[in-house]
C-alpha cells in the first residue's frame, strides 16, 4: 500500500476520497460473493481476470521503451 500511496501523493490523487467505477465494483462484488459462499479454488478462478490484468499492466509499465513513465525501474527493484 506504501507505494500506492507515494505514487497517489506524487501525482496529487486523494486515495480516500477516490471512488470505484461501475466496473470495478461490479468486480468486486462478484469476487466476494464466489469468496463468501464457494471453495478456495472457485475464489482464485474469480479473481483471475484481475491478476491477468495487473500482470499485464506491469509488464508494459516496465518496458524500456516508454520515454516518461511514473514508475520508474529504482521503484520496481525497491518493492522485490
């Protein structure tokens, strides 16, 4: 959470007063409905979609080939 928060106070966005788009809550609420009444198994696949996305969003982050993007490489190597 520390470097959400560096990054949010960085680019002057308020985390707390932030609000989910439809999607995003929509996602959410399926996760947990598959968490609160199925096996662990049936929660990870419902969560799937997301971590896809959060690797693949990573992934180009990291790419060299972006000339000014916000997270920097020092960044990356500092949260492993």
């Amino acid at each position: 959470m520390r470097l959400h928060q560096g990054y949010a106070a960085k680019w002057g966005a308020d985390l707390p007063e932030a609000k989910p788009g439809i999607a995003t809550r929509h996602s959410r609420d399926f996760v947990l409905a598959t968490a609160w009444g199925n096996a662990v198994g049936l929660t990870v696949a419902a969560m799937i979609p997301c971590l896809r996305l959060y690797a693949f969003l990573g992934q180009k982050l990291a790419q060299p080939k972006i000339p000014e993007h916000a997270i920097e490489r020092r960044d990356l190597h500092r949260q492993q």
